[in-house]
C-alpha cells in the first residue's frame, strides 16, 4: 500500500504520478514490500525542515533505509527550487522506489554504491542521454563506498554504474541482476563481493569491467 502526503495544488496528478512510478518499478522486481509513504513538499524549506538540514539544489528526493518512506520535492518546486526540471518528477520517483526495493531485495545489506545508483537510474533510464566518459579500470572498487562515491561524482560516477549495471542486464539478464542483490553480505567488502559476483555470474567482476571498457572506449 503507497500512503501519499500532499495537500496542495495537483494532488490528483501527483498520486496518479506516484502510483504509476510505483507500478512501473514493482513489475521489475515483483516483489512485496511493506506499506511506503511518500510525502511531497511544494517548498525546499519544508523538505529541509522534515530532513534536519539544508539540502543542495540537486537533492530532490530521499528515499530511508529502512524502506518504508520517500521524501520528494513537487514538480513545483523542482522548477522554482532546484536545478532539476519539473518534467523529471516521474523519473526521479522511480529512481526512489527502486532504492526501496533494493532494500527489500538485499534483505538489507550494505549497498555498492555503483550498484545501488546505477540500477536505480537504470530503471529510470536517466542514463540514455548521457555523454560518455571516460572509464577507470576497476572502477566498482572505486564506487562503491559513499566516501568513494562522493570523491567521484562529479566524475561520472552516476553515468559509469547506469550504464555499467545496463551493460549487465543487457548481456546476462535482469534476474541475474536480483540475484546478485540478493546475495550481498551484510557488512559491505570488495573482496567478499567479488566472490559474490564470481558466484553469480561466474566471471571476475574485473574481468567483466575490461569488457564494459572495451564496448565504451
């Protein structure tokens, strides 16, 4: 069950919105979830008040960890208060449930980062505009902490693991992409993940990083 909070103007579009981005990102993982509420602010002073600190423009939404809530701006206020437009509601919406079935499918263990935003940008498919870059081997090492990440951002790092988690699905399936999250540790670390990977798609994740490479130089 989706609870939305939103007592403003385009309420009835703004649910329709959430609903459908809901639907959209459920029939690819096609699992349950418990009952998610999603509130939505038309002013980023209110946005910031119910996260406890002064958000930067391109924050927009937020989605908890615990996977039962997301906190988004209105298209009205991503057009007057952020550096996102209004038209990306419905985008950034699903990329904020797929982080909530993402908690749901790992049984709640740490992330990758590369992981975690590349598939929900994939499944948003904000990536398919982007300019390539230029791609660092062993780059899923790189990217997957959110201090690593955050050194890296303005680097690519969301357009690398999109395309990267994109790459995957394209050449092994999305299923094989569920059950690599399925299969995380709880605590996060790169030697144990790439044992993981190894498991599940029977290759190296290095190995597999050169192919994405030589198909994106």
């Amino acid at each position: 069950m989706i609870k939305i909070i939103y007592k403003e103007k385009n309420k009835e579009k703004i649910e329709k919105d959430i609903l459908n981005a809901f639907d959209f990102v459920y029939k690819k993982f096609l699992i349950k979830t418990s009952n998610i509420t999603v509130r939505v602010y038309d002013k980023r002073i209110d946005f910031d008040n119910q996260l406890g600190w002064n958000t930067p423009s391109w924050l927009v939404a937020m989605a908890s960890n615990n996977g039962n809530l997301i906190d988004i701006l209105s298209p009205l206020a991503l057009k007057n208060e952020s550096s996102h437009e209004a038209k990306e509601f419905v985008l950034i919406l699903k990329h904020e449930f797929t982080h909530i079935f993402f908690v749901y499918l790992s049984n709640g263990s740490t992330r990758p980062m590369w992981l975690n935003e590349g598939l929900a940008n994939y499944i948003a498919k904000k990536h398919r505009h982007d300019k390539k870059i230029i791609v660092k081997p062993k780059f899923c090492k790189t990217l997957s902490t959110s201090k690593d990440w955050d050194k890296r951002v303005k680097d690519g790092a969301y357009t690398i693991s999109a395309k990267f988690v994109y790459f995957l699905i394209k050449k092994y399936s999305f299923k094989k992409i569920k059950e690599l999250i399925n299969s995380l540790d709880k605590e996060y670390n790169y030697t144990s993940f790439r044992k993981i990977f190894l498991k599940v798609y029977n290759k190296d994740v290095e190995y597999i990083e050169e192919l994405f490479i030589k198909e994106n130089s």
